[in-house]
C-alpha cells in the first residue's frame, strides 16, 4: 500500500514506485516478484538496467542518506522481502536523480548539490569518474547513458545539455542550452546526438562529435498548452 508516484518498465518487469516501496511485479501475469523498501521522505527515484540479456538490476534510495541500494530482480525471490540489496553510499546529501547503463554494469547519480555527477561500478560498487556539471548548484532532472555505456548526458534546471564521452575517463564533450529553466528529459538517439524534451511540449535535437562540436539540428513544438474547451473544436 502507498500512494503511487511512478514505475518503470522491463520487458518481462514492472517497478511500481510507492511512497515507502517499490514494488517489482512479473509481465504479464502483474505476480510480485521482489519488493523494496525505501524512505518516505526520498524523493521516488528507481532506476531499472534495460538490457534484456544481461543483469536485470534495480537501483533506488536507501534509508541512509545519499545512499542507494541494489537489487537483482532476476534473482529475487517471488513474493518476499527483498532482504539483501547492495548498498552504495554515493553522496553525503539526498539523491535527487539516478540511472543504470542499459547492461546494469554502471551507474550514475547526483546529489541535491548538483554540481558533479558520480559514476560507479556496479559490480565493485566502487566509484569510476566524476563528472563536473558546473560550480553553481542545480536541480538536476534527467541523466541517460547510451547503450553502450560509453556516453552520458544530463539536465538541470540551468537548461544546458550536457554531454560527456567515455575516452580513458569521461571527458567532457560539449555543454548547449537545451532550453528555459523548465524541467526536462534527455536521451541519446544514437552515438552523435542527444534529445531534451521539456515540460512546455518543445523537443530538441543536438547533434555532437568527439571534438566538442554541438549544435541544435532539429526543434518541434508538439504540445499546444491550452483551455480544455480548446481541444473541442
């Protein structure tokens, strides 16, 4: 029980995120699987590796502040308290954004700071980069891998794409205004560009190279914010 903030979607799982709880239920049959338990007061982070054949790993809030646990869905034991997550003590203030390369073997995650992001090893649980977003603090609302794990890019409330390539570390590739404070999505569409889409119905294409070359290619307004009777006519 709890009130319902959000969930996520595996092809053969569903992570239903509750106020104290995530709940990881089977496809089709909606069966529990594993159950997470989480603090209230954290924000309703979850973060599931998408890779079908590879770890099926689950990342969330742990009761310790900064900290995330780790669970393997697959191994998780159908209908039981999930008793043995690994915990990672990440940040030393709250968590507010998290995400899992698609093969589970990375992680990423930033604080209520903003300033860097930390990148850590799933397996090891051992930090591997950190990455400087800016010196002033931020919200940030969205960090993605690509596939591979060899690119990340995030957004914050400062309305900048950032874009950061795997080359020995992670370097940083190019940082362009996405958009006004407004909060917002990222994703990679392939190895050479990036989409933020934002909360005002805007949508913007960023087209990057290795040599820290960025330019906005494409841009769409596909959301018509309005009255409701405006959608009758």
């Amino acid at each position: 029980r709890g009130v319902y903030t959000r969930f996520f979607f595996l092809i053969s799982r569903v992570a239903v995120v509750l106020t104290s709880s995530i709940q990881v239920l089977s496809l089709p049959s909606l069966a529990r699987v594993a159950l997470l338990r989480t603090p209230a007061t954290a924000r309703p982070l979850c973060a599931l590796a998408t890779d079908p054949n590879a770890l099926q790993l689950l990342a969330a809030p742990a009761h310790r502040k900064g900290s995330l646990q780790l669970l393997d869905v697959s191994r998780a034991v159908k209908g039981a308290a999930s008793s043995s997550p690994a915990v990672v003590g990440c940040h030393q203030t709250d968590l507010v954004c998290i995400s899992l390369s698609a093969n589970g073997a990375k992680l990423a995650t930033a604080s209520e700071r903003g300033t860097i992001i930390r990148l850590w090893d799933t397996t090891t649980k051992h930090m591997l980069h950190e990455l400087r977003r800016g010196s002033d603090y931020a919200d940030v609302y969205c960090i993605k891998f690509n596939w591979s794990g060899s690119l990340v890019c995030c957004v914050s409330d400062k309305g900048t794409l950032h874009v950061w390539l795997a080359r020995g570390s992670y370097a940083h590739v190019c940082a362009a205004p996405a958009a006004p404070p407004l909060r917002a999505l990222c994703a990679f569409s392939d190895d050479a560009s990036a989409v933020v889409v934002c909360e005002d119905g805007t949508f913007h294409k960023f087209t990057f190279s290795a040599e820290g070359n960025c330019h906005r290619s494409d841009f769409e307004y596909f959301l018509q914010v309005g009255d409701d009777d405006e959608f009758l006519h």
